[in-house]
C-alpha cells in the first residue's frame, strides 16, 4: 500500500539531490494564485454582496449578513456535548499554559555609557483567524491560532469560518459556521466571527468590509485556495504560513512498535487525500510488520476511500529505508516534517540531534494526536519542507520588536567619525553630513 524508497547502500546525497528523492504531495499555489485573485478584488470592491454571492457559489448558502449573532454563539456552547466542552477547556488550559511563558519582555543594552537600545515588544492591533469548515471541522485549530494571539496582547481578534448548508429544512444553524467552531469562539471570548470560507475570508480580513474592519494579520490553516489569497495578500497583511497538506514523518528503528507507528501514519492520513505520511527507518523487518498492520487498521476506521487511501498510496507518502540512524537524520532533516516522530532506542536523544521539524514527538507515549489537541504545544506547524526554514504559530508570531535607540551628545561624540567614515565609503555623503551638522563641523558644499 505505502510505497518504497530504498537509499541504503550508498552515501547520502546532500542538500537538494536528497530532498528530490523524498516524497512530497504536488500543492501549486502559483496556480491558484491567478484563480483568487479576482475573487479578492471583488472583495475589494463589493465588500459584503462579494462575501454573500460567494456563500451561495462556493457553500451552497444564502446570507443576509456575514457577521454571526451573538445569540448563536451563546447558543451553540449552550448545546455543546458536555464531553467536548471538557476536552476543549483542557485544550485551551495547556495551551494557555505553554503559549504564556512565550510572552517577550522589553530588554535594554548599554552599549556604551549615555548610549542604549532597547527593544520593545509590540503586539498587532488586530488579528483575523481562519477555521477551515470542508472535510472536517477543526475547533481546535480556533484553540491553537487564538490563544498565541490572546497572550501576545492582540486586542482585536476576529475568526471567519465558512457557512454551513442546513441540515434540514428551516434548520436554524444553516449558513453559520459549524457550531463546534461556535462554540470553541465563545469559550476562548471570540464574539467577532463571521461565516466566510476561502480566498474571500482571507480578503475580507486584508481589505475590510462593510462588517469587518481591516486587519494586520491573518493567521489559520486551510486549503489551497486560502494558502493562495495568503500569498496574495503578502505585503499588506502579515501572514503565519502558507500552509500545505499535512505531513507526518516516523523516525523509527527495530525498537518500535508497528502497531504504533502505523496507527500514527494512519492518523495523519485521514485529514486529506494529499496528507503525507512517511516511515523512515533502517529496520526493514519493521517496514514489513508497518506494512502488515495498515491494512487492518485502514479496513477498522472511516474516511477510507476518500481520505487514507488515497494519502497512503500517493506518491506524497513513502517508507524510506535507509542504512542507519544517522541516515536516517540526514533524512528527516532534508525532509524536514510538520511533524516527525522519534520511535528509536534513546528517543529523546535523538530528537535532540534533529535540525529540522516543525515539531517533534519523542518516543511511544507522544503521538502527533496528542499534539493535534491537548499537548499544550501549537500544531499550526510549516508544511512542505518550510520547517528548514520557519517555525510553527506562537505568541512570537503576533509581536513586533521594535527598537528604541537612545544616545546622549557625549555618546554620539564619540562614534561620530565612524559613522561618517561608512556614510562616506557607502557615498551616502548626506548621511555623514547629519552627523556633522550637530557638532558645527563644515560640510563640503559638493556634500
């Protein structure tokens, strides 16, 4: 079912002749591209007939108004399963607790005496969060894009998630967002959230509507269309990530459990049929006891044809055999996973050594589920080989440093021919000239 990439017994390419050999899902967001962006510029002009036209076009719903009433969000905590309530406070308790101790203070550095910068942190004025609403409903990505935001200090937070089609006739929940992402909203204080899906959610937030005011950040997963309107919007709006199909990579050796890591890859499989799910391992014993155990387990769970099926047998997905641990790292370091998972003998020395991941689970008792829902860590996490390079969602993410530089005339004094001698070698002669203007030295006319 899971296809093969067999790289032992040779050296290790580097750098990009590795990463080539490596699956990966096909996700072509410069395609996209050109297909969202009449849709944000419609936005951009029609404001909220856009946002309702596109309800019907996309989601099958007719809206009068985008924003969600308040009366809704109340109500759809009220019906709240009170099994789910419990697991989504626990969600937001650990998450809370792992996001507050990210928070930044200000720091000052004498440079020299009279002379100091001090960096300030600032949060953004206001946030728009995305919650995707297609094949599942994910409230607790509403969890993990809310709480970083809350305690960085966003003041203004709003969350778009696209309408639902009525289950039944007159059915009162027709055209709000699911009422679990409702509900989670209510929970975390959201009481700004608005039934838009897709590019057109995104260039709500950029442009601002009749209902919504612009924002400075989006953040929140979602599809291709919504990775696309991110990229679009690049410069004017900040963004978290331009995120992919979802990835899981399995460091493993003879030590790990088959049960285990095919329950893992599995788990992964199910959010989409370009989701990744990749074995890398030295064991090839253990890549036939995997190989046993998916099929059972496939055939005992649901989203199997339109979802696992599909992300196991495509080429984004593979068992990768390689001669040795640290093959194996040199592997899952060029891969560089969303998620990876450490099933190896000394787990939680071996992710020490790991260079590149979005996050990283240690040994049998961390699967990626629990850091799906209730680890307290984030799991909006890069995708598409960006952990080489970017990090996952955190209060860091939603501050701006910001430096304050403050120097006395002595402390200026004293740097000033240095300062004037680069302005100089750069030919910015104007740049050293505000320098000489403060202490009445004569400054060349042809400066």
């Amino acid at each position: 079912m899971i296809s093969r990439i067999d790289l032992r017994g040779a050296a290790l390419p580097e750098g990009q002749a590795l990463r080539s050999l490596l699956p990966r899902a096909d996700f072509d967001v410069s395609a996209a591209l050109e297909k969202v962006r009449p849709i944000c510029e419609d936005v951009h002009h029609r404001g909220d007939a856009a946002l309702i036209e596109y309800a019907e076009k996309f989601d099958g719903v007719t809206l009068e108004s985008v924003r969600v009433p308040a009366d809704a969000l109340a109500k759809a905590l009220a019906d709240l399963d009170p099994a789910v309530r419990a697991a989504l406070e626990e969600s937001i308790a650990r998450a809370r607790k792992v996001h507050r101790a990210q928070r930044r203070t200000s720091h000052t550095t004498q440079v020299v005496p009279g002379g100091s910068v001090t960096e300030k942190w600032v949060p953004v004025e206001r946030v728009g969060l995305y919650a995707p609403g297609g094949r599942s409903v994910y409230p607790s990505s509403v969890i993990m894009n809310a709480v970083p935001a809350q305690e960085a200090g966003v003041e203004s937070v709003a969350l778009a998630s696209p309408p639902q089609k009525p289950a039944f006739e007159n059915d009162p929940a027709g055209g709000l967002p699911h009422p679990t992402i409702l509900a989670a909203c209510a929970l975390l204080g959201i009481d700004e959230v608005y039934a838009v899906g897709g590019a057109q959610a995104v260039a709500m937030f950029a442009y601002g509507t009749e209902s919504c005011p612009p924002a400075n950040m989006v953040t929140g997963p979602g599809n291709i269309w919504v990775a696309a309107a991110k990229r679009y919007f690049t410069g004017r709006i900040g963004i978290d990530t331009e995120a992919g199909p979802t990835e899981i990579a399995v460091l493993a050796d003879a030590t790990a459990d088959p049960v285990h890591v095919a329950s893992d890859l599995i788990s992964q499989a199910e959010h989409d049929p370009l989701a990744a799910a990749v074995l890398v391992t030295d064991s090839e014993e253990l890549a036939d006891a995997v190989d046993r155990e998916v099929e059972p387990q496939v055939a005992a769970t649901k989203h199997v044809d339109d979802r696992i099926m599909p992300a196991l047998k495509g080429r984004q997905s593979a068992t990768v055999l390689v001669d040795g641990l640290a093959e194996g790292l040199k592997v899952v370091d060029a891969y560089g996973a969303e998620h990876l998972e450490i099933q190896t003998e000394n787990a939680a020395e071996v992710a020490q050594r790991v260079k590149n991941a979005g996050a990283i689970f240690v040994g049998p008792w961390a699967p990626v589920s629990l850091g799906d829902y209730a680890a307290g860590s984030n799991h909006v996490l890069p995708t598409g080989g960006c952990a080489c390079h970017s990090s996952g969602l955190s209060v860091q993410s939603f501050l701006r440093g910001i430096h304050i530089v403050d120097y006395t005339r002595d402390a200026l004094a004293e740097v000033a021919h240095h300062v004037v001698t680069l302005a100089e070698a750069e030919d910015l002669p104007a740049h050293g000239a505000a320098i000489k203007a403060r202490f009445d030295w004569k400054v060349p006319k042809n400066q």
